[in-house]
C-alpha cells in the first residue's frame, strides 16, 4: 500500500527509552500497579488500618467524583486491551468499574460501598493473572506484610 508510514512514531520511540513508559508487559504492570495504589491504597486511616486512596476521596465530589474515579478505573481495562487480553477478561474489568460507579454515585452514602468494593484491586488481579501467564518474566515478589 503506497503512502503507508511504517515508521514509529516519536512519542513511541522516547516513551520506549523511559523506564515504567513503554509499551512492555513490565513497564504495563509498574503502571497498573501505581494506578491501584493511587486509587485504593494511597494511605492507612489510623486506628482502623484500612486503605484508602482517590477512588473513596473522590465521593466527596457528588457525581464528578464518581465519573472520575470510573474514567481512572477504566484506564487499567484500556492497559488490559493493550496487553491483549479476552474481551471476556476486560468486560468482567468493565463490569466491576460499572458496579464500582453506580455503587458510588448512591448519595450521601455513596463512599461506604467504595469503601469496601475495590474494583480496582479485582482488576489489577486480573491484569496480575495474565501477566504472570503469559509475560512470566515481569512477575515480582512482594514482601509479605
């Protein structure tokens, strides 16, 4: 086909240099994993020692809050299409944001079903799954707590 660019394109060549920003299952797994830390586990309510992170903090914003946290929710199930998972696989991804969305969005109480309903962790295990599958070279360790 005539006039086709095969050529990549710069942000892919520059993204591929940065560590953590390639297109690599590696560079997928550190990012998934910093989203969920972002989103369910950025700090410890003392006294309870529960994690929380910006999916629960966002409740505070009625409805823009909850639209948000599905929009980041739904970035780790665009991760799971760029690793060529099932469709099976990313509609259970979908489906657990969509629970996660309409759970949230119940007013005034909308942050105690965030609270305990972590869809974003259910679908870093799932993205965690196939990787260890299909990628088992980006498995890592992890001290046990």
């Amino acid at each position: 086909m005539e006039g086709t660019n095969t050529r990549p394109r710069p942000y892919h060549a520059l993204a591929d240099r940065i560590p953590g920003l390639g297109r690599d299952p590696q560079s997928v797994r550190k990012r998934v994993e910093a989203m969920e830390h972002l989103l369910e586990r950025m700090f410890v309510i003392p006294g309870i020692n529960r994690p929380v992170g910006l999916d629960v903090i966002l409740d505070v914003i009625p409805v823009g809050g909850d639209v948000i946290g599905a929009i980041l929710g739904s970035w780790l199930v665009w991760e799971a299409r760029n690793l060529g998972m099932s469709k099976w696989q990313m509609a259970r991804m979908f489906g657990n944001v969509g629970i996660d969305f309409v759970l949230g969005a119940i007013p005034v109480i909308g942050a105690i079903p965030d609270f305990l309903f972590r869809s974003n962790s259910m679908n870093l295990k799932i993205i965690r799954r196939h990787l260890d599958k299909y990628h088992p070279a980006t498995v890592t360790l992890e001290p046990k707590a």
